[in-house]
C-alpha cells in the first residue's frame, strides 16, 4: 500500500460553515430564526435555559486565551475603584461642597498613597522573569477598573510588560482602564465566573483599602484558603491601621466565630517592597513563618 498523507480531520471547520452559512439565499425559510446555526444565534444563546452553557464560555474563554499568552500564574491586586491618584487628590478635596463630603474626601486624599505602592507592586512583579518553559510568572491581575486597578495594570504599563484585566458588565458604564492589555481585558457577566479567573493563577493576592467589591473578592479568598479548598498563598493587607477599623479580626476570635489560627492566614503591609521581599522570600525557602500572625500590641 502506497504512503499516503492522512488528512488531520474530515468534517469542514466550524469556522468554514459559518461563513458559508452567512451566504444562504435569503428565503421564508433561511430568514428565520431556527434556521441560524445554535452558536451564530444571540438569542438562542441568551435563552434562560442556556445558562449553564454561557457559564462555560465565561470560564472557558479567558482560560484558553490565557493559556495561549503563556501566562503560568498572576499577581492579583484588589483594591477600591474610588481612591484617587495623589495627583488628583487635592481636586477631588476641593470639589467637596459640604462638610460631610469634605472629611470624606480627606480620608480618600490620605489613601491615595496607596496608589502609588499598588503601581510600585505592580511593577516588581512585572519584573519577575519567564520560568524554564517559558511560562510568565507573576504577571499582573486587575479588576480592570479605575483607581487602585489602574495603579495595578500602570505600574505593569511602566515596565512594558503585559497585564490582565477582568472587567464586569454593570448598569453603570464600566470600561477598561487604559493600561490593560488589549488583548489580556476581559469582560463577565458573572460575578462567580470573574472571581474564579481570578484565583485559577493566582500565586499571591494583595488587598488595598476597598469597599464591597474588595470584600467580597478578599473574603472568598480568606474562605477557599480557611476551608482548604484552595491552597495557602501570600495573602497581604495593605494598610494595618485602615482594615483594623474597618474589620474586627481579633473580636472574630473572641467572639469565637474564627479560630486563632485563622489570623495567620494574612499580613498586613504597607510597602510594595515589604510586600515583595516577604514574597520572594516565601517562594525561595518555602518558609510560611511570614504568614504567622505579629506579636500581640502591648497596651
């Protein structure tokens, strides 16, 4: 029997009767809208009952594009979409117009420092090399938004290296900030799916000063860790004095809801240098003793 090259496949491409679909003759029939290919038809695609399927896209499609960029894990930084850059802090005090507005405001300005740390984080993990596979490491994952998740993908921007962002359809306008990768910015319908692409790489999460939206996504993260449905990480809180108002972790414990050892799950920080050494320092020995709780404060 002669050689003969094997063809890989023997059905047209998806992609091929698509295109040829778009070509049909234009009759009572072809015109409707059963008669469009399931996957070229929004509103099969929509329907109530092909929730499951969309919920597949939603994981399968950053998934493959991520993979295709290479990319083996991600720093992630949470953090408000409301702190200001420190160059537009003193406008956003000055455009308060009552007492109230202003003292928040204030409280904004005094966080707007973090700002800065998250671009510095960002660009130290920005700088971590390729591993042996060629794999990226570390690279930078943002929410996408404003504020402190444009400071994250910026300071990715300030090294020229790539960084992801995964942005949510609100009721409200919610576009990518300017310093997400083209071709690294998702959009989710769903908020579960979002938090999901977010922990599938993550080898280090850090959590700045936020509201709702860093709380939901931090405390998931504190959960999945607590529970063991997810592997210990470096998990660092920027700003001791800010989540220590704002959350009583020691009255958890008394209040015996967590344990103590749940506190060790976290660090506060307040540098991107802090934050890093403490990082490099856990993947290099794998030494967890960083993630042991301070010393108690002394009255």
């Amino acid at each position: 029997m002669a050689h003969r090259k094997v063809p890989k496949r023997v059905f047209a491409r998806a992609k091929e009767d698509a295109a040829v679909a778009e070509t049909a003759t234009e009759t009572p029939q072809t015109t409707d809208s059963s008669y469009k290919l399931a996957f070229q038809d929004p509103e099969f695609l929509l329907r109530e009952d092909l929730r499951p399927i969309r919920f597949q896209l939603e994981l399968l499609k950053p998934e493959l594009l991520l993979d295709e960029a290479n990319i083996g894990s991600t720093f992630v930084i949470y953090g408000s979409a409301r702190i200001p850059a420190p160059d537009k802090a003193d406008a956003l005090v000055n455009a308060a117009t009552t007492d109230r507005q202003r003292h928040i405001a204030e409280r904004l300005r005094a966080k707007s420092k973090y700002y800065d740390e998250a671009r510095r984080l960002a660009q130290l993990s920005s700088e971590c090399p390729a591993d042996a596979d060629g794999k990226r490491q570390f690279v930078v994952c943002s929410g996408g938004g404003p504020s402190i998740m444009e400071a994250a993908n910026r300071g990715a921007d300030d090294v020229d290296a790539e960084s992801i962002g995964l942005n949510i359809v609100l009721p409200f306008e919610q576009t990518p900030n300017a310093y997400v990768t083209p071709h690294l910015s998702f959009q989710f319908h769903y908020f579960a799916l979002r938090k999901m692409h977010f922990l599938l790489r993550a080898r280090a999460v850090a959590a700045f000063p936020g509201g709702f939206g860093t709380f939901d996504e931090l405390f998931e993260l504190l959960t999945l860790v607590q529970t063991g449905k997810v592997a210990q990480l470096p998990i660092f809180l920027f700003g001791e004095e800010f989540w220590r108002k704002v959350v009583n972790f020691d009255g958890l414990v008394e209040e015996g809801v967590i344990s103590e050892a749940d506190l060790n799950l976290f660090r506060f920080v307040e540098t991107a240098e802090e934050a890093w050494d403490k990082l490099t320092t856990y993947y290099a020995t794998r030494d967890r003793a960083y993630l042991h709780r301070d010393p108690p404060r002394t009255a």
